[in-house]
C-alpha cells in the first residue's frame, strides 16, 4: 500500500508501517488500510489498524508519587556528592566480561543474557541510589500522560 506520495509525483512508497508481534498481527489484526484523503495537506496518508482486542477490565488507578530529582535545583555540592556516591557503588559491581566481549552476534547463551540484565539493573539502581542519598533536591513527578519513568 502505498502511504508517502513525493511532492513532484515522481515516486510512491510505503514507508510508514505499524511494527506488531507476530501473535498480535495473526490473532488480532482485522484490517490495515492507508487513508487517502483529498483534504490531507501532508505528503503522507494516515495508516490505520483495526484491532480486535477483548479487554476484560479496564480500571483508573490514582497516580503514585514518584519523587525525582531536579537536577536544576542541585547545588554544585549536591552533585560533587552524587558523583563520589556514584564512583564508589560503581566500583563495587562486576562487569560481565563474557557476555560485554562475546561477539557473536546471533547469541542466545542465556548467561550473557541474563549477566548483562542483571549488569544494566545494577548500574540504574547506582545511580538511582545515588541521587537519593542527595535528597535535598528532590521533586515529586509531574509527567505528561499517563505513566512516567525514571530510567
């Protein structure tokens, strides 16, 4: 289906696409279609999916406060502190060597897998941790939409 249309008219392609598991697109994908409007100033045509998914409970949860810090209202001490704290937690935690070094690209050992998991949640909760041991500089989370995280 062609979804981009160039302004001179000399090429069509589709280059706008909709990226679904392949349990999703065979179990719940009814139809896919690209828009073509004559009111559509945009060289691109909407593209639509029509799902059918059965949603069983749909509930609103109050948002939980989750305090991050401000880094802008971080003194110049709060952050030298942050940086010292940083330095030692990181110090303390193995790097995977095996699993960092493998070069296969394809690689499905489970360990390197689950090494480099457990690396990446150690070097965030180092610096989560960090941050909040400076706590003079924390705010509550006033995020746009409807989740915010801190990565």
């Amino acid at each position: 289906m062609i979804s981009h249309i160039s302004f001179n008219m000399r090429y069509f392609t589709c280059i706008d696409h909709f990226l679904v598991s392949d349990s999703l697109f065979h179990n719940a994908v009814n139809l896919q279609y690209v828009l073509h409007e004559v009111d559509n100033t945009s060289d691109h045509d909407p593209i639509c999916m029509v799902l059918d998914i059965n949603v069983a409970l749909v509930t609103n949860v109050k948002r939980a406060y989750t305090p991050q810090p401000s880094w802008n209202k971080a003194t110049i001490n709060d952050i030298e502190n942050y940086k010292i704290l940083l330095c030692s937690k990181l110090a303390e935690i193995k790097v995977p060597t095996a699993a960092v070094c493998c070069s296969d690209f394809c690689c499905v050992n489970s360990d390197h897998f689950d090494s480099i998991n457990l690396y990446v949640s150690q070097l965030a909760d180092a610096c989560i941790q960090s941050a909040e041991k400076n706590g003079t500089f924390y705010q509550e989370t006033r995020g746009a939409g409807l989740y915010t995280w801190l990565v």
